[in-house]
C-alpha cells in the first residue's frame, strides 16, 4: 500500500513506560507492538501526546537503560515511513534533541495547532493548561530551565537519573486525586478556546480519563487518550473524517 493511500492518523498518551515491575511493563511492549502493526499496516502519523516514558533523563553521549525496546521500535516505525511527532508531558521533562536527531521524531511542547486531512487539531499534554495550579507551573519552569538542566547533566548519570525518577514520582504525587476537577478543567479548557478560535478537535491526555466529549459549540469534540497503566491499552485513530477511541 502506498503511503498516500494510508490515511489514518493515530494518538497515545500516557503510556509511563518503566514505571510498573518488569512482568507488567513486559505485557505493554507486546501491546504497543500489536499496535505499531496496525500503524505500519494502515497509518501514515502517529502523535505521541507526552508522558510516554515515565520519566527521561538526556545525556551528550549514552542513552538510559531501560528504553531500548520501545527506542527501537520507534526508529522503527520511521524506518517504515510512519510521521511520528512527540508532544512532551510532565513526565517527560525535557527531550533534547536525540529524537529528533537520532531517530527523525519531531519533538514538541505546550498546545500546538496542526491541520490534519482539512480538520484543525489542538493538541497537547493538559499539564499546565488552565487556572490555578501554579505550583506545578513554577515545577515545570524550574525543571526545564536550560541552565539547570545544564548542570544536572553534569552529574553522574547514575545520580542525575535517580534525580529525575524522583521528580518523575513527585510529580505523580502532585496530581490532584479529584478526577472530576481535572476532568473538568481540562474539558473547562477546551469550551473556553470554542469561544476564541474555530477547531474541529482538541486532543490531550495527562488526566488519564479517556473518552470523547461535544462542545458547546456544536462543532468541536474534546478528547482524552486516557492511560497505559490500568490495565487497558487505548489509542486514538482519525481515519474517512472520523475520530475514534479504541483499545490495543
């Protein structure tokens, strides 16, 4: 099948990679493997919408263990001519340049506008995004700081990675346990932007409640990606002017 011919688009998020034991984390690579097979088969992008590793910690010349599965079949996927373009989370603290440089993945952060098959998407992670929480908004900008990013790159890799897993888990700690505020906040979001800007889709995760809501509008749909790690594994698909949510 020819690449023009390969329409769909897919979306995941919050896979937290390397967060659960070995046997768990085990069984989400040969999920993600069955997915990444549909993708080759039949799709032409995939959008990564942050938190995919639970935490990542760059360094100029050595790559951290436990990824290189999962690095390896993204490279994959490029390999078979697959868009793949990664929207960092609050997991993902800062990318640095080895996906785009080493594996040809297009790295992105905060709410991005793209125009996909003539619909307009709004996408991001959620972190962040609305009023309040500005505790974890000073988090973020302290982490990903270049200076200080500098300097934890200084470290011994063995203590700047066991920094960054413990930011990873004070991160966790952070969110909110009230699912319906952060439902609601980042849905609250998603009606407010109906009333400043036209679009047809605005798709995160980070709240890890997935599921496909109308706007106000009439016109706009939210969608959240939901999450890996509750014994499920969702993805999102565009495909003949339709957006679905669907299970691995």
């Amino acid at each position: 099948m020819k690449r023009e011919e390969k329409r769909a688009i897919f979306f995941i998020s919050d896979l937290h990679i390397g967060l659960r034991e070995a046997k768990t984390e085990q069984l989400k690579m040969e999920q993600l493997e069955r997915l990444f097979a549909i993708i080759k088969a039949e799709g032409r992008s995939l959008y990564m919408l942050g938190d995919i590793m639970d935490y990542w910690m760059e360094f100029r010349h050595l790559i951290p263990k436990g990824f290189t599965r999962f690095l390896c079949m993204l490279a994959d996927l490029v390999r078979h001519d697959i868009e793949v373009v990664y929207v960092a989370g609050n997991h993902d603290f800062y990318l640095g340049r080895y996906f785009d440089d080493e594996l040809g993945i297009k790295t992105l952060y905060g709410v991005n506008e793209l125009l996909l098959d003539g619909r307009k998407y709004i996408v991001a992670h959620g972190d962040g995004l609305g009023k309040g929480d500005w505790g974890y908004k000073l988090f973020t900008r302290i982490v990903r700081n270049r200076f200080n990013l500098a300097l934890l790159s200084g470290f011994h890799p063995d203590l700047a990675i066991g920094l960054m897993k413990k930011l990873s888990q004070l991160s966790r700690k952070h969110k909110t346990i009230d699912r319906v505020f952060e439902v609601n906040r980042l849905l609250n979001v998603a009606e407010v932007l109906t009333g400043e800007q036209e679009f047809d889709y605005f798709v995160c995760g980070h709240n890890h409640v997935g599921g496909i809501t109308e706007l106000s509008n009439g016109k706009s749909r939210y969608v959240n990606l939901g999450t890996w790690i509750e014994g499920s594994f969702p993805y999102g698909v565009f495909n003949n002017g339709v957006f679905q949510l669907k299970e691995v």
